[in-house]
C-alpha cells in the first residue's frame, strides 16, 4: 500500500465530512477527509468515533479540573 504525508494512502478509505460520503483514495481535498482507515465500514463509522473519542477526552477534562488533590 503506498503511503502519501503522514501515513495517508490512495488505497486507505477516508470519511468526507462535508458530502457525509466515503472515499476510496484521496479523492478530496485534506481539509474534507477523516482517516485514513483500512475499509469502507471504518471510514462509514468515522463521525462516531470522533464523537466517542470527544466525550472521553471531555470527561477526562472534567475529572482533572474538579481533582480535589490538585494544587
């Protein structure tokens, strides 16, 4: 599988998030894409891994702001 920047292939699936459509390659632009995942279902699946990866970050936040113990 060739690679392109920072691991990006043309044979990778990406998600677009403006046109909610998969992609086989880097059709559009870097700016549009999520990925780049192994398979279509991935890259399908890509908004509700950003969200789940949003929530846990968030809470883990929350929980270092209200840490009693912290100076």
């Amino acid at each position: 599988m060739p690679s392109g920047a920072r691991g990006e292939s043309d044979e990778a699936y990406y998600y677009n998030v403006e046109t909610g459509e998969v992609e086989h390659g880097k059709v559009s632009d870097w700016t549009s894409r999520i990925g780049p995942y192994a398979t279509a279902a991935e890259a399908a699946q890509a908004l509700e891994r950003v969200r789940a990866r949003n929530e846990a970050w968030e809470e883990a936040e929350r929980k270092w702001e209200d840490d009693p113990d912290d100076d």
